[in-house]
C-alpha cells in the first residue's frame, strides 16, 4: 500500500509543474497577443500573466487532468480559464483572431522545445535528481505537444475553431460561432461519453484518443529530431 501512495505521489510530482506551466503560458500567450494587437481586457484583468493561479479552472486545469492520471488514460491533458478577448478591439478582427487563437499553441510548441533542449542540462545533474528532472522534461513534452494539437481542432471555442472563424466568409463564419455553447459538450462525449457507451456496447470507439496519441506523436517526434535528443 505505502508502495503504490509512493508511485503515486511520485508520478503526481511529475506532472503538476509541467501541465501548469503548459496552461499558464498557453493562456498568457493568448492575452499578449491580444494586447500587442489592439485588445486591452486581458491585460486590464490581469490575464496576461505567469501567475498560474490567474489562470486555473477547478474542472480543466484540477478535476480533469487528475481523473485521467487516476484512470491510467493513455493521455493527460486539461485547459484553463479562457482569456477574455474582445475581437472588435483587435486592429484588423478577422486576421488578428487567427494571430491570438495561434499564439496558444505555438507557446505550447515553443514550452515543448525547451524543454526538450534542457536535456542536456538534466543528464549533467546528480542521481536521482536527474532523473526526477528528466521526467518532468518529458511530460512537459507530452502535455504540451498534446495540449497544442488538442486546441488546433477545429471546435470552437477551442483555438483551432477560432482559426477556422477567421478564415470562412462572414456568413459562413457568423453560423459556424453558433456552435460554439455545445463545443464542451462535443468535446466532453468525443473524449468520455463515446468510449465509455463503446465499452459498454463491446466496440473500440475510442478514436479520439488514438488520433491526439498519433497526432502529438507526430509533433513530439519532430521536436526530439530538431534538437537532436534522440
């Protein structure tokens, strides 16, 4: 029993600084981008800041991440509070929401080469910090690999949803935002619902899962080539 407790709050000890620093910077990114381009709510309501505590959402950032870790998911993930950002304020609204909704991800892109490249400091540290450190490194990777492909679908309101709102002709557009309340929903039974009516039913329709697992993969494998970590 004291050996699980110990794998436990190990594995747990491992996952807290990477997926908080993945949200934070995520979401900071966002209000940077939106300051930098006209939009001012962020900054004025203290979004725009490495504080993770600005930042957290009881259900994406706590109660999620802690029941896939609990249930062995082949993936971890979460979100945190979204940045407020109002587009009209923006200098040019449609091309500048495309520039905020990218910034997320990208930092998450950005998060994961780093830590990818502290590697090499990580080997230089004395057992057994070093391998503490190490894997911290790599689930800096996996979750923010994960977390910039998950945003990058193209649900509103995830980034990816606003990517493809900006670049649809306005009609288009205006209908697509309309989908935006049953987003979470959407993206709640793709991730729970659907497999767990699959089991239930004695078929594999986890497929969501497989495709964010093949899809980070993808990302995670470019990322240790660039750097040379393999």
């Amino acid at each position: 029993m004291g050996g699980d407790l110990n794998a436990i709050l190990y594995t747990v000890s491992t996952w807290v600084v990477p997926l908080l620093l993945a949200i934070t910077l995520h979401e900071a990114a966002h209000g940077f981008a939106a300051r930098r381009l006209g939009d001012n709510t962020a900054w004025m309501l203290g979004r725009v800041t490495l504080n993770p505590f600005k930042h957290v959402d009881p259900v994406g950032t706590v109660l999620i991440p802690a029941m896939l870790l609990l249930l062995r998911a082949p993936f971890l993930f979460g979100w945190a509070k979204p940045v407020p950002v109002n587009f009209r304020n923006l200098n040019n609204p449609r091309r500048d929401m495309i520039i905020v909704a990218l910034a997320g991800p990208g930092a998450n892109i950005f998060l994961a080469v780093v830590s990818a490249l502290l590697f090499y400091v990580a080997r230089e540290l004395p057992s057994p910090a070093n391998a503490w450190v190490a894997q911290n490194l790599v689930n800096s990777i996996l979750i923010n690999a994960i977390l910039a492909v998950f945003n990058m679908l193209p649900i509103p309101p995830l980034d990816g949803g606003r990517v493809v709102t900006g670049l649809l002709p306005r009609r288009l557009a205006y209908r697509f935002e309309g989908l935006e309340p049953y987003g979470l929903l959407l993206i709640l039974t793709l991730i729970f619902l659907l497999p767990f009516a699959g089991r239930s039913a004695g078929l594999d329709l986890d497929f969501f899962a497989r495709y964010l697992m093949w899809a980070s993969g993808g990302v995670v494998n470019a990322i240790l080539s660039i750097t040379g970590i393999r």
